[in-house]
C-alpha cells in the first residue's frame, strides 16, 4: 500500500483540486489550486486527469516520508525541494524510495509548488470537490476544510508510471516580467479617466496582506466616479478596487458576491503567474478583451496536450 | 424588461436586469435563472444571482464567449416574469432574547419601539431572499421594515454563535455557522441553514420566501438550538 506519512506541515499546505462548481448560488465559494498550470503539469506527469488531488505547498515547510517505494511529481515553485538532503527540481516526476524523506523549504524561485501521486491523492468529495476551504469547512483529507498536519497520511489509488520531466520549453516562467492580462469589463468605465492611464501605465508592487481570498497591490489610488454599487457576483480574478484605491485581484477563496467597483478580471495564465509572486513583486496590467484572451487560453491548453 | 450583457472576466457574462433593490425583482429573476440553466444545459459552469444580476460562468472549453452570448439573448427572448411563486416558502423559527440576540435593545432604542414590538414587525412580513452570499448558506433577505433599519456594527464581532438572527440596514439574514460578523443581532434560530448532507445543500435558495416565528427557549432548545449566551460584545 503506497502511502506519505507528514512530518512537517503548516497552515498553507492544503489538499487542492480544480474547485468547487455548480454551487456557487448557494454562497460556496470555488476553492482549488491557485497556481492552476502547475497543478496541471504535476498531474500530466503521472498521466492523472487535470484536476486531481494536489498538495500544494506555499512558500515551504511541508516534509514526508515514503511508507512504500513510490513515484511522484513536483511542478510549480522553486522550494528548495530535497531527497534526504539531495536537491530535487520541480517539473518532473521521481521515485520515492520506503523511508526516503522529501522537504520542501524556502522558496528559491516562485512561490507555490504542487506535488501530486498516481491517480491523485484520496480524499473525501464534498460539494463535488476535495478542494481545502478553511473558512468553510469543506474539502481536505477530512471534508472539514482542514489544512495538513503533522501525522497525518496521504494515499492514492494509481498505478505508478515512469518518471519523465516536462521540456523546459513547455514551462511557464514564474513571475517573469510580471505582466498581468486584464480583460477589461465590468464597471472600467466608470473610473476617472487619469486612474485608467495610472492602472494601465504603473506598476503596482504586491502586499504583503495577500492569502487564498485575494492579492493586495500598492500603487497609485484609482478613482472611482460612478453610483454606488449593489452586490453582484465576483468572478474569478477580479480586480476590485475599494474606496482606498488600492487594488485587491480576487482569488480561488473569494467570496461569492461583493459590491465594490472592478476593473475586470485577470486572464487564468495571468493568475497562474500571479500565485508563483511573492510580497514585494512588481506587476503591470496589460488591457485585453475577452475573445482575444479566450483564443489565447484555448491555445495555451494546447501544450498540455501535446505533452 | 431591458437586460444588459455585461463582460466580467474570461468565461464570465453578467446580465443585468435591474438597476435597484425591489421585491419584485425576484419573480424575473427567477424566469430567467431557470432559462438560462436549460438554454446553457451542461455547459454552464455556475449561476450567480444577486439582487439585480445574474453572473454566467460558461464552460470555456465548449462555448466562446460570443456563443455564449447568444445564448444569454435567446434565454432572455419573450421573458415572463415566474408570478407563480417558484422558490420555495419557509418558517423559520427564531428565540429572540437579548442574551443572544443584544441588538434587540439597540433597535428598540433607535426607533423608539418596545421590543416586543421590534419582534413581531420582524416576524410581520415574508421576506423574499435575494441572494447567498458571505459564507455557505447565508441568505440576504429583505426588505425589513423602515422602523427596524440599522447600519452594520462599527466594529465587527471576531466571533457570532451559528444561527444568529441579524439585521442590516434593510435586510436580515441568519448566520449558518460560527462566523465574524457585523450586523445587529436579534436572536437565534435553531434551524440547520447548510447541511452538506441534504439536497441542495442550503436550506434557503435564491428566490425563497421567508417568515421568522417567534418562539420560546424552551421551544427553541427542543428544536435544537443552543442557548449558551453570545459571548462577544459588540
């Protein structure tokens, strides 16, 4: 039986998937891998679907050890990844050898990284989903939206496969040159035309106030000139901007619905980039329109299946 | 009725259909949920009603966002408004008493209203729910009466015990579980508002009717309801 006993792990090591869906009306928010490419590479590397269950590291401090030889995959972050002391770099799968430990650290590059076993790891589907909601109580090893914990086992079903690494052509650069696609929507029109040119031509540095909710941005205050607004749904990525004028891009544990004004919503490639930067990290929006980012995406997914 | 389609990010339209607070929104609103779960069938990813909007999430694998588009406009064509009453109409019963509800004084003082009264213009009317929201099961309901308005506590409480009755402004609302919170709270009901067990999972859904019954402690503790007293103050 193949099995990872946790020695290490902390508050920001949760069990993720694609998220939650088809329930967001009943005020349960989506959930699932912030860093969805990486969540996908470490998936394709062991031939699992798309969204099956991860682990998802942020920033490190999550250590097992191998109940059974056993192969995995690593995608994502940087983490200072270690094999009994011996680096190991993300983007392929490995064997894992009975009582070989695997550490992940400090992040040397990025921010999250993804580790996945064969077929997934076994998990409780809550609300069609194993995604971990701490502030919900859904999803995780117990259904009740726990993160990790020392002690604790991680299993799965599959078949283990032989190891291979993704063509660092096919990897996406974490955090390169920080530029965000936005596509412009929602109530854009009713900011002050001086705060479009300043959102779209300056460049905002990441709060240190960030979590799964959302992504604080310091930079110049937008202004906001139109009615004041009744709550409506928030979707995925969504650049609200509160009365301080500072930008909050809205993440994977968002809340359903909200009422401040928004400039639109950030690509999913640009969200994938987003959660591999840390606090401190410059970004610059970059304007685009909702059928030309949709061609791109499509395009994208390409890569995943030429793999 | 003239809806506005709206883009919200890459797979998301939000179709506008009013443009303030009404009870009468909901019965549109409902008519065009329900067309547009049956035009999108298996390729609508989620619906998100809210009190004037319905945010469309589309599978992005299947439809772009012009054939989605196209579908919003063939779902809104010849809309009529749902007036038989879908949604569902409930009791819910509440124990409305300071020590877990301590706003009840708060709204008595503002009005100028005896508690008592406070408590069976609460109970008066049937409330139509607007939208969940905030947290799993959490329904906005409305509209209270004008007497019983009052702005969201200064400062939230770190902490408020699940099932608590709050107002809001003009709207109320029962916290499902232990939560932060900042509205002004009335009572406590001892109703199971989400259950991951039950169909539909929320025991209130977007467009549901709703009247608060008084009850007793006694009625509220044989219906399940912990009585241990709030221990946050505001």
């Amino acid at each position: 039986m193949s099995g990872l006993l946790i020695e290490a792990s902390n508050p920001l090591c949760l069990l993720q998937d694609a998220g939650r869906f088809g329930v967001r009306h009943l005020g349960v928010t989506q959930g699932g891998a912030l860093d969805w490419v990486s969540m996908r590479w470490a998936n394709g590397l062991l031939g699992n679907a798309p969204g099956a269950a991860v682990v998802e590291v942020t920033l490190g401090g999550f250590g097992v050890v191998a109940e059974a030889d056993c192969v995995l995959a690593l995608a994502g972050g940087d983490l200072d990844a270690r094999i009994d002391g011996q680096p190991l770099k993300p983007w392929r799968s490995f064997v894992l050898r009975k009582g070989q430990r695997l550490q992940l650290s400090q992040p040397l590059s990025g921010a999250r990284a993804y580790l996945a076993a064969p077929g997934g790891f076994d998990a409780p589907q809550v609300l069609g989903s194993c995604a971990s909601v701490v502030r919900e109580e859904l999803g995780g090893l117990d259904g009740q939206g726990k993160a990790l914990a020392k002690g604790e086992r991680l299993s799965w079903a599959g078949a283990a496969p032989g190891v291979r690494e993704v063509p660092p052509a096919l990897r996406p650069s974490l955090c390169g040159d920080g530029v965000l696609d936005l596509i412009v929507g929602a109530q854009i029109g009713d900011f002050a035309g001086q705060s479009l040119f300043e959102a779209f031509n300056r460049a905002f540095t990441l709060d240190s106030r960030a979590d799964r909710m959302g992504i604080r941005l310091l930079g110049p205050a937008l202004k906001y000139q139109g009615a004041p607004m009744i709550s409506e749904g928030i979707p995925l990525g969504a650049v609200q901007v509160p009365p301080d004028g500072q930008p909050i891009v809205l993440l994977n544990d968002r809340q359903t619905i909200g009422g401040y004004p928004r400039l639109g919503a950030l690509t999913p490639l640009s969200l994938a980039r987003l959660a591999q930067c840390l606090p401190g990290a410059q970004v610059r929006f970059r304007a685009v329109v909702q059928a030309l980012a949709w061609e791109e995406h499509r395009q994208y997914l390409q890569r995943f299946a030429d793999f | 009725m003239n809806a506005r389609i709206e883009v919200v990010a890459i797979d998301c339209l939000m179709v506008r259909l009013f443009e303030v607070i009404e009870e009468s929104n909901m019965p549109w609103l409902l008519a065009a949920s329900q067309r547009l779960r049956a035009v999108f069938a298996g390729n609508l990813v989620d619906l998100v009603p809210s009190y004037t909007t319905l945010m469309v999430q589309f599978d992005l694998l299947v439809l772009s966002p012009n054939e989605a588009r196209g579908l919003i406009a063939e779902a809104l064509t010849d809309l009529q408004p749902d007036s038989a009453g879908a949604g569902q109409s409930h009791e819910i019963p509440v124990w409305y008493d300071l020590s877990v509800g301590p706003e009840l004084a708060l709204l008595a003082g503002r009005s100028g209203l005896p508690q008592a009264e406070v408590i069976r213009r609460h109970c008066a009317h049937e409330y139509q729910v607007f939208a969940l929201g905030f947290a799993p099961g959490f329904a906005f309901m409305g509209l209270v009466d004008e007497s019983l308005a009052a702005p969201r506590l200064a400062t939230p409480r770190k902490r408020v015990a699940a099932g608590s009755v709050g107002i809001a402004e003009r709207q109320t609302a029962a916290y499902p579980a232990a939560s932060p919170g900042g509205w002004n709270l009335i009572g406590r009901t001892p109703s199971t508002l989400f259950d991951r067990q039950r169909e539909g999972f929320s025991l209130l859904q977007p467009g549901d009717r709703v009247r608060f019954v008084a009850v007793d402690r006694a009625t509220f503790v044989n219906l399940g309801g912990d009585d241990t007293p709030l221990e946050c103050p505001p």
